[in-house]
C-alpha cells in the first residue's frame, strides 16, 4: 500500500520530433524542451515549478542526451548535481513512462508530465497530485473544462474532447499511484502500436463504447469504467481549476499564447 501522505517521483517526458519540430526550429534549438518561454527554457521552468511543489521530493527527466544534454549549463548542473535524475527516452511517450517508472521504486507514486508544459505552477502541481491522492484509483488523468479553457483563451485552438456530458481538454498531468496503475502504460503503448489501424483500436475499446461516442451518447464515468477494466487498473480524473493547466507549446500559435499568458500573469 502507498502512503496516502507520502510525496511523488516527478517524470518529465522531454522527448520531441527532432529537427522537424516547428517550435524548436522557429527558437533555434536542437529540442522543443528547450524553447524559451518568458526568456527561460521551458524544461527548467518545469523543474522549478517541480522543486517548489510540497508534493514532490524526486525529479527524474527522460529525454534525449545528443539533443538535450550539454546545451543548457543550468540542467547539466542540475543532472551533475544529482538533483534530478536523467533516463534516455524510448522511441514513443508510452514507453518512456515505461522505462522512467522502472528507474522508480515500485511502490512510489509517480507524476508525469511534459517539457514543454511551460506554465505549470507548484499550485498546479500540488492541487493535482492532492486529488490523485485522495481518488482511491490507480491512475489519473488531469482534465480542465473545455468551457473553461474556451472562455480564458478565446482565440486558441485546444484538442477538446466532447462526451454527453461535457468537452474537456487534457493537462499533460498524470499520476501513476499503485503498481498496478503502472500497467497503463502497457494499454498506452498498445493504442500507440494500432495508431494507423483505427478497426484495432475499435475492437480493443468494444464497439458498444465506440458507437456510444460516436452518437455522443458516452459519458466520462462510462469511458473511465471501459479503460479500467482494459488497463486492469482503476482509472480516474482530476479536474483542474486553472484553464492554462490545458495549454502546452505544441504549436507556434501556443509558443504566442504562452508568452502572453505570462505577460499578463507579471501585469496581475
């Protein structure tokens, strides 16, 4: 049993599409992690917001060493120094998760999230993994109100996901809390391997669910239900309460978006 007042291991995924991502091209870097955000790397601002949440004692980064390391003199430090742990990313985001959980004790909650999460707070950080915590499920998923997101950010354009009951955006924001919530990534890596097989994907998730989203007649609980009993672990969500939560710099047009959320968070 885990600790319902112990802290989490934090992994921060920092893989990317090499020298075709747009945003590292357009900032010049060798990797989207480090594309400045408010004139600092996005991966440190990560790191810092990491250090200064009370829920986190651990931070480990998983990402590539002939693009990442030895280009930015604070995370060479901060990896030199033994403050954060370093894993070699996978060729995919499931296994990466894979492969930085196995680095983890078994028994410690794990927090993932992205590099390129540039807006990320300690409050962001603490508040989720506080739910997590308290949700009794092996893994959970940060989701924000698309309605939410919508009415901060009029202009931008979010992944929104629609059920009966609501639209909602993820947050790059999951917890892995029991052993068996681990296996997740095992189910992740699964959709990831069918991605250009939609039939497969469908057959995996039952048609009966499938049908159901596609006549917008699936409700959250009944997706979650459906995942659960696939991952064989228990699945739930977190709704997070600040719309920016939602935004990462996948795009140009959020690299803009950040910039300017950040501006305005100085101004308040």
């Amino acid at each position: 049993m885990i600790d319902p007042c112990g802290k989490f291991a934090a992994v921060v995924l920092a893989g990317d599409r090499g020298p075709e991502d747009p945003v590292a091209g357009a900032a010049g870097v060798d990797c989207k992690a480090l594309v400045p955000v408010g004139g600092r790397p996005m991966i440190l601002r990560v790191l810092h917001a990491l250090e200064q949440a009370s829920s986190i004692d651990a931070r480990l980064v998983c990402g590539s060493s002939s693009r990442l390391r030895g280009r930015e003199p604070e995370l060479d430090g901060l990896i030199a120094s033994g403050k954060v742990r370093w894993v070699e990313n996978e060729s995919s985001p499931s296994l990466s998760t894979r492969a930085a959980c196995n680095a983890l004790p078994q028994n410690e909650p794990v927090l993932v999230t992205t590099a390129d999460h540039a807006l990320l707070t300690p409050q962001m950080v603490d508040g989720f993994c506080l739910e997590a915590m308290a949700s009794s499920c092996d893994v959970v998923a940060g989701l924000a109100h698309s309605d939410l997101v919508a009415s901060a950010f009029p202009g931008s354009r979010r992944t929104v996901t629609r059920l009966r009951d609501g639209g909602y955006c993820g947050c790059n924001l999951f917890a892995f809390l029991t052993p068996r919530g681990r296996q997740a990534a095992t189910f992740w890596r699964r959709v990831e391997e069918q991605r250009k097989h939609p039939l497969k994907i469908v057959k995996a998730l039952g048609f009966g669910a499938i049908l159901r989203y596609l006549l917008g007649r699936l409700t959250l609980q009944e997706g979650l239900a459906r995942l659960s009993t696939l991952m064989g672990a228990r699945a739930g969500v977190v709704w997070m309460p600040q719309p920016e939560a939602a935004v990462d710099v996948d795009k140009l047009e959020d690299w803009v978006l950040a910039e300017e959320i950040l501006v305005h968070r100085r101004l308040a």
